[in-house]
C-alpha cells in the first residue's frame, strides 16, 4: 500500500497505527512524528497539488471531511484512486477516524488498541476532577486578534471534560474572536495562551494590564504547548492530561501529567 495523507491528524493517526512505512507522501503542515518531515509534501488538505500526488502511484489518498467537495478530490477520485475522508473536530470524531483508518490499512487491531488507550487517559482526568468544580477557562490559540477556542472543536471538548466553563462558547463559532471587555466581563479564572508556549518564561506581563481579571491576579495565566495541544489525533489523550493538570493542579500528584 501506497498512502498520502492530506491532513496532520490523519499523519499522526497512521503513524500511531503502524502503517507509517506505508505513508510515501504527506501535507506541507505534517511535523510528527519527526520522520514525516523527510517525506514528500503534497500541497495542503485545501489545496492538494494533483501533479505531486499522481507522481507517488498513490494506492490511498485520505484527506479529512472538511475537503469533501473539493475539486481536487473529485479528479483524483475520477482516476479511479481510492480516498478515504477521515475527521477530527471533536473526540469521538477522532476516535471514529481511528477506527476508520484502521480499517482502510489493515491495521484494526491496533486501531482499537490506540483507542483504548485513549478511553483510559480520559477515564483517568475524569476520576481526578470529579469532584472539582467548574472553573471559567479563557483558551487561546493566537494574539491580534485574540482567537480563542470555541464551541464545536476538539479543544472544546476537552476543556469540557476538565472540569472547565469555555467563556468562548456563548459565541456558537469554532475559532471566536474576542474583544477585551468581553474577556474582562466574563472574569476567566484560569487563561492558557497558546502565544507563551510552554516557557513559563514566556511574555506572561502581557496580562498584567488586565489586573481585575480574577486569572491575572492569582496568577493562573498559562501558556501551553502548540505539540501536542493543538494537534488532533491519537495524543488526545496526553492533551487532556495537560490541560486538566493546568486548569486544577490539586487533582494530579507531581508529574501525573508528565509526557508519555
């Protein structure tokens, strides 16, 4: 089998599978695992270059279901190549596009091994903040402006299953762009911005004007790693893990979060 991947998630997934030495060319965004990076790129989920995909004698194309309509997809599937759309905007998508995946190559068995392991992680955060209650959680992805996660994403979900109020999701938009009265009005205890990385170090005075923010005066302003955080797909598990141990640090004993 020859497979290109035209979405980092679904990369990681066939990676995390197995069937990584079967993946001959990926989308220009795919970086993990590290060994992705020296496989041939072939354009974007959005804009896939045809001539870069036909080149590899592709015997499986799997994009994400965003791409569905694209024209794009419709040529490649004309020539009679075999494409599989897989999804990944909320936790049971992800788990369903594991099994899904897993099925296409081969590799069923350990589909349901990954998810499995995924259940524990989310079983383990959930025993842990069981009894905590609901903290009003800011996340943001980027600054200028400031786009924060919404209600129908992954991200959300997991923040949900932190123990967490997304202040975002009164929006009902995936990736809401907020003002700063807004964010002063809805009192956040805890923020996490994804600008600061994961350097504690990183420019944290940045909410420092905010004072009466209730995050910014008890500090309780977090940056987060973009890898894994924001990557869809089998660490989703280990994601959740790292934003439940920042948003109520009591419910996990030293290291609990640590990277796996």
């Amino acid at each position: 089998m020859r497979i290109v991947s035209l979405a980092p998630s679904v990369t990681e997934t066939l990676f995390a599978l197995g069937a990584g030495p079967e993946v001959v060319g990926v989308s220009q965004y795919c970086d993990y695992p590290p060994e992705v990076l020296k496989l041939p790129k072939v354009g974007t989920f959005l804009t896939p270059n045809l001539e870069a995909i036909i080149a590899l004698r592709p015997t499986l194309i799997i994009g994400i279901g965003l791409s569905s309509d694209q024209r794009e997809l419709r040529a490649l599937k004309s020539m009679g190549l075999r494409i599989v759309l897989a999804r990944d905007q909320s936790l049971d998508e992800i788990e369903d596009s594991i099994r899904k995946l897993g099925v296409a190559t081969g590799h069923s068995t350990e589909a349901t091994q990954l998810i499995s392991k995924i259940d524990s992680q989310v079983g383990a955060v959930r025993e842990a903040v069981a009894n905590k209650p609901p903290v009003r959680v800011l996340m943001l992805v980027g600054h200028q402006p400031l786009v924060a996660v919404g209600r129908g994403t992954f991200l959300d979900d997991l923040l949900y299953l932190a123990r967490s109020d997304n202040i975002a999701d009164v929006s009902g938009e995936q990736w809401p762009r907020l003002s700063f009265e807004y964010i002063i009005a809805m009192r956040p205890e805890v923020i996490l911005d994804g600008s600061m990385g994961s350097d504690p170090g990183a420019p944290v005075h940045f909410w420092d004007r905010y004072p009466s923010i209730p995050a910014v005066k008890n500090k309780r302003v977090f940056g987060y790693p973009d890898d894994p955080i924001l990557h869809a797909g089998p660490r989703v598990g280990h994601s959740l893990e790292i934003l439940a141990a920042l948003i109520h640090p009591n419910a996990f004993a030293a290291g609990r979060a640590s990277s796996r």
